[in-house]
C-alpha cells in the first residue's frame, strides 16, 4: 500500500519503519525543518509541508494514497488532515491519533476518521490486560465502535474449562479468533480444549459483550 504519515516526530517515524518493514510505500510529511530527519527512515519520502493546508497535500499527490494516518502530537491538527484526505482526497482509510482522551469524542467518521487511536485507552486497556482475570477487557475499537477486540483470562472453575471450543455457546456477532497460552498463540478450532489461564481474543459489536462475558465466566 501507499501510505502518508502526517507528523514525523517519534510517533511518525516508528509508524513508517513499522510499515516499511512490512513491505509498504510510506511518505512522512512534516512541517518543522527541525523534526525533518531522512537519515533516519531513509526508505520514506520525506515532505516538507504543512499537512494542514489543501495545497500542500496536492502537491504530495495523497489522493494516490490507499492510507492517510494523523500522527502529529496535536489533535486539532490530526481532525483536519483527516478530514481534508476523507473529503478532499477521498483516501480510503484514515487512522487518526489520538493525543488527549477528552478530545476522544471528537473523532469520528464526520471528521473523516475511519480508525482513531488513544494512547491513554490504549495504554488503560493494556495494563487491565495484564492483571485482570475472570472479567471482559476492551482491547480496541473497530469501525467506529461497531466492533470491539475484547480478552478474557479464563479463571479456574470457568462453566466451559477443559471442555473444547465447540461447546461454547457463543452468540451472534461474535467469534473467538485466538487464544492465548503462555508463549504460545493459538487459531482457535472446535476440538481445541480452553484451559484455566487462557487468554480469549474475542471480536464482537458491544452489545453483545455482556452476553460473551456470561457465557464464558458464567455470571452477567
């Protein structure tokens, strides 16, 4: 894919090495000569531009871009270069970030943001992760909070421990996709056991996380 990273600062930059490694095109636009380091993505191209400005991203050609990711440390910045690529440029898939969790609500599809990601929800999520078992924990949020990336730590004494995934009565609009074991990491099929200590990746819509919850640890 062919894809633009607005702001080159840490963020940016372990962004498009991150993507670069996976065999993308990547193109890092920056507005502060200080922050405009070639040396250090050298496979990038680099930009010097205000991404903020509609001239600016003609000239970097974005609409040739498949992905458009805000990555600047201001969210008001990140909103508009957004919204310019999902109306001006009609990028497929914006992914925004998302500096301060008060400004989380802002960043939806009318401010053309397919996929914003929080640090601070990130990072809650993630120490919840760590030390939580026997209750549901929100890993991340799809297409605008129609999907979610749930965990459950099976407990002991878990309704369907031992028993093999099949058994589970999982509900509609939902699909364990991975199971953690120690090391290991697990594409869950229906005569795989779940055992005490798993770890459940589930996706699933909202509303039926509750039920994902009761099913697996056996209380709403």
């Amino acid at each position: 894919m062919r894809i633009a990273i607005a702001g080159a600062g840490n963020v940016g930059r372990s962004i498009a090495q991150e993507l670069i490694g996976n065999g993308h095109e990547v193109m890092l636009i920056e507005r502060h000569p200080r922050q405009l380091c070639p040396e250090r993505v050298p496979q990038a191209r680099w930009v010097l531009a205000d991404a903020c400005e509609l001239s600016s991203l003609e000239e970097a050609d974005l609409a040739g871009c498949d992905v458009v990711v805000a990555a600047t440390g201001d969210d008001k910045a990140n909103l508009v270069v957004s919204l310019l690529a999902k109306t001006e440029f009609a990028v497929p898939r914006v992914v925004s970030r998302v500096n301060r969790a008060e400004n989380e609500w802002l960043f939806t599809e009318q401010w053309g943001v397919d996929v914003a990601v929080s640090k601070p929800r990130l990072m809650a999520a993630l120490v919840e992760e760590a030390v939580t078992v026997g209750d549901l924990v929100r890993l991340m949020t799809f297409r605008q909070g129609e999907a979610n990336l749930v965990e459950i730590t099976l407990p002991k004494d878990a309704p369907y421990e031992g028993q093999p995934v099949r058994s589970v009565p999982m509900p509609r609009d939902a699909a364990l996709v991975a199971i953690l074991r120690g090391k290991r990491v697990l594409v869950p099929t229906p005569d795989d056991p779940i055992e005490a200590g798993d770890e459940l990746i589930f996706v699933c819509t909202a509303e039926v996380e509750e039920q994902i919850r009761a099913v697996v640890l056996g209380s709403a």
